[in-house]
C-alpha cells in the first residue's frame, strides 16, 4: 500500500537555554511498483495451504467412517 510519511525537527543543543533554532522538515511518498508479483504469491501459497488442509480433513473423516 502506497504510504505517505512527514518529518519535524527543530532545536539542537544540548539543554534549552543553549540549543539553536534550527528546522527541518521532511516529506516521504512511497509507492510499491514490484509489490503485485509478492501480493499474489502471498495468495496463491495461501490458497494451497488451505487446500492442503481441506484434504488432510477428508482424509481424517475417510479413516473415521472406515472404523
């Protein structure tokens, strides 16, 4: 997901009566490009991990129903 960050600082020293006004600000924007493949490798890997459980349940009631 595209995210957007923003970043102060302001004063630098070592107590209040001695820092100096200093300011920076910082905007960040990041924007995935190559996160789709991941995404759907996510999904996919998922999806056969739900299978596989899906199986190893009608493997169970199979060895039950037997007995």
């Amino acid at each position: 997901m595209p995210s957007l960050r923003f970043a102060v600082n302001s004063d630098i020293g070592r107590a209040a009566g001695t820092s100096k006004a200093t300011y920076a600000v910082a905007v960040q924007l990041r924007v995935p490009l190559f996160q789709g493949g991941r995404v759907r490798g996510r999904f996919q890997q998922a999806v056969a991990g739900l299978a596989a459980e899906r199986a190893e349940i009608e493997d169970l009631r199979g060895g039950l129903s037997t007995r």
